[in-house]
C-alpha cells in the first residue's frame, strides 16, 4: 500500500469542504512539486521596490488568468542573470554586472 501523506491542518480546508475529501495521490504530488520553493530575503532599495511593483502590477494585466507573485519575479530575474552573464567572467560588483549587461543590450539592439 502506498504511504499516504498527511497535510497540516488549513481554516480553508474546512471552509471549502476539503477537508472531507481525501487528497488523490497524484493530487498530493503535484501540490509537493508546486512547493519545492525556498523562501529567502531580499534586501531592495526603494528603488529597487517601485521597479518590482511597477513589474508586478504591469504583468498582472486584468485579462491575465493566473497572477505572478512577486517572488516569482525575483526568481526569474535570477534565472534570467544566470544565462546572460558570462561564466568564467568575474565582476568586482553588481555595478560592473549592469554596465556589462547593458552594454551588451545596447550592442544587440544596434544589430
């Protein structure tokens, strides 16, 4: 028999019903993929916020189905950073790293 995994307890779960269902199996892995995220913190400036907040609501447009989370955000800038610099180049600071990236995007938007 397959081990069943048990979820703490949720307020939403009794006010939505499920907690008188029983999770199907592949119901509980999808939510334990969904959740393989780990929370950290981010020291922004205040410009740095208003950057973040202007791209968060700009993205989530009315018409949008599903809303991007602001975490989310922040993990695609650092996936984006991965693939755009380059790895055996080091930078002295995140100054160098920007001056590098923009003169990289100004170089392929003149081509």
């Amino acid at each position: 028999m397959a081990e069943e995994t048990k979820r703490p307890f949720r307020a939403t779960d009794v006010l939505t019903g499920a907690s008188e269902r029983a999770p199907k199996a592949q119901d509980v892995q999808a939510a334990k993929a969904k959740r393989l995220r780990k929370q950290v913190t981010l020291h922004l400036t205040y410009a740095q916020i208003q950057i973040l907040d202007d791209l968060y609501h700009r993205l989530n447009a009315p018409d949008m189905t599903k809303k991007l989370e602001k975490s989310e955000l922040g993990g695609l800038a650092i996936e984006v950073l991965n693939r755009l610099l380059p790895k055996n180049q080091h930078f002295a600071d995140t100054e160098e790293m920007f001056e590098y990236l923009s003169s990289q995007i100004l170089r392929n938007s003149n081509t």
